[in-house]
C-alpha cells in the first residue's frame, strides 16, 4: 500500500497528462461511459492499466479530470479579474469558443445519462468539475462584494451555479441548442447580474 | 383512417383517464420507459391496445400526458391571479406538495435520460409538457406587465422558464435533494423576482 500510495503522488508530464485525457475523451465520445474500459485506456495511449490507477484510483476519476481539462484554463480564474462582476462573468464565459460548447454540450449529456446508474461518477463528478467550478464563482463574486458591487446579504449569492446550469441545461431543453458564447453573455446580462443587484449593465 | 380520426376524437370520462395515467406512472417506475410496452399498459388497465393508440397515438405521448397530468391544475393557472407576480408564482410553486415534486423528480431524472435515445418523446414533452407550461409562466408575467410591474422590454422575460429549471435541475445536481416548496419560494424571491426588476419582495 505504501508503495501505491507513493507512487500515486509521482507525476507524469502535463504533455503526457493532456494526451491521455484527450484519448479517454475520444473513447468517450466512440463508446460513452459504460462501455468504457481501463483496459481500452491503456491500449489506446500505450500506458499500463497499473499506472492509470496508480495515478487516478480509477474510470470516475480519471473520466471527470478529463472533463475537466476541456475547460480551459480551469484552474486560472484568479488570473481574470477585470474589475467588475459583469467584466470576470464574460470573461468567465469567454474562455470557451462555441465549438468547445457545442463538444462538451454532448459529453455532458452522455454523462449525465451515466452518473445516474453509476454513484462513483457522480461522487467524481462534485469533486472534480462542480466544486471547483464553484469556487470560481465564489471567488468572483467574493471580489464584487469585496468591491461594493453586490450586497454581502443578497440571497441570490447562493444561487449562481443554479442560475448558470439553468441557462445550460434549458437551453438545450427548450431552445435545442448548445449553449454559445452570445447566449450565455446575454443571459449573464438578463438574469445572473440582475439578480445579483449589480446594475453595472 | 377515416374512422379512427373520428374515433381518436371520442373521449373517455376523466376518471379512466386518470386511472390510466395512474397506471401509466406506476409502471414507468417499475419498469423505465424503454421497457415500457402498449401491452403491458392494456394488460394493467385492462383496455385494447386499438383503444390506447386511437386516444394517444403512441407510447410517447401516452407517457407526457401521464406525467402532465400529475401537474394539479395543469390547465388551470388562469385561476390563479392573486394580483402580484410574486403571489402567482408562489401559488404555482404551492400547487405541487413536497412528496409529489419529490416523487416528480425521480420520475423525471429516469425520463431525461429516456428522452436521449427516443426523438419522439422529446417531442411529446416539448409539446404537451414544457409548452403548457412555458404559456403558464408567460400569463402570468404578462399579466404582471399589464399591472406595470414588469417592464415590457426586460430582457428576462425570455427567460423565466430557464431560471426556474436551472432551480430544479441544479438543486438535484448540487444539492442532491428534491426541489421542495421552501427550496423554490426561497429561489423565486432570490433569482426570479429581482431578474425581472420586480421589487415587491
């Protein structure tokens, strides 16, 4: 155990780390979750199944990080900070062109299929892409109320991330389209920055 | 064809109708949507299967029509008009008891995964589901511009039905409970009201 446990900590290069995430991507998108394999994994990007669970305990894990190196810059939000609330949402928003979206938009909907049927997807899935993904909002909403901008006390603070994977989701369900970057800017501008009392608009 | 057209028009009373749906519903949690068969719908309710296609059609509308009418007062909002945008949507909220919405949302997570591999039961929720209600919420906002609380031209109106499936959706997610009737009195005060400029709160 202690040596897995060691070994688990060691690092591949970030070069090597995006070429497995791209492959486990691409059989995502070929065969979708279920039908996923460690073993295809390993053929796939020529590494042995030992090494993949050394280094992401397993296909939860090592699915949802692959996700999330889709977003890009994913861990770089403190690097955006333009001043203001609707400045840091757009730019938030920005970081993926629409072709991204559109590509993640059907991953997402495979998975979400996924997760139902698999509880460790799911458990992966908070750990790795929506609690970072909130802690993004947190952070750029903590600098607006640091700011002046939004009120310490608005109730609407704790639902971000609802009103966010509302523009998301309905989109695709009432709209049947992926989300581009021009409706999420103006649904940013209509809903999330109103609600938030910023008038900043 | 002549004579099924017609005999699609006969009707049932509303008391088969509703077993039916009951039935409907039961075994959709007994057994999914894919399993679901005509047949077994017949057998349960004991009626013809010529019965069920000529009311229905088909499989997917059956299905969108059982859950519509779990929806108490589906057709009926046009009854509730308290005067306030704020008292329309909580008594809208309020139609719905806490073990419906939670059963409701079971029963929905199994048919949006049902809904990706079936075209034609996304086309039965869009238009028997989700467009009834999208012209409930749009009544009732209407109404609110015609009493000069909501301005005509905010841009929010276009979408109210997405913050509030942003509520439901993302309380699953992240919060991993069922939306109950506290959870949306608190999201309508917090995101709904203050996106479409509404101050009565």
């Amino acid at each position: 155990m202690t040596e897995v446990a060691t070994a688990r900590r060691s690092r591949i290069t970030p070069e090597r780390e995006a070429e497995l995430y791209e492959a486990v991507l691409d059989l995502l998108r070929e065969v979708g979750y279920d039908a996923l394999t460690m073993d295809a994994v390993a053929a796939r990007t020529r590494s042995s199944k030992a090494t993949l669970y050394r280094q992401w305990g397993g296909k939860a894990e090592l699915v949802a990080k692959a996700v999330r190196h889709t977003k890009p810059g994913g861990a770089g939000l403190a690097e955006i900070d333009t001043g203001s609330l609707k400045g840091d949402l757009h730019a938030l928003t920005l970081r993926s062109d629409d072709c991204t979206m559109e590509q993640n938009s059907a991953l997402m909907r495979g998975l979400a299929m996924a997760i139902h049927g698999n509880p460790d997807l799911l458990q992966a899935f908070k750990e790795y892409l929506i609690a970072p993904e909130m802690a993004e909002f947190r952070t750029v909403v903590q600098r607006a109320i640091d700011r002046g901008e939004v009120r310490p006390d608005n109730p609407a603070i704790d639902y971000v991330m609802h009103m966010m994977i509302g523009g998301f989701a309905a989109r695709s369900m009432i709209d049947e389209q992926p989300p581009t970057q021009a409706f999420l800017l103006s649904y940013i501008d209509a809903v999330v920055l109103p609600a938030l009392g910023n008038q900043n608009v």
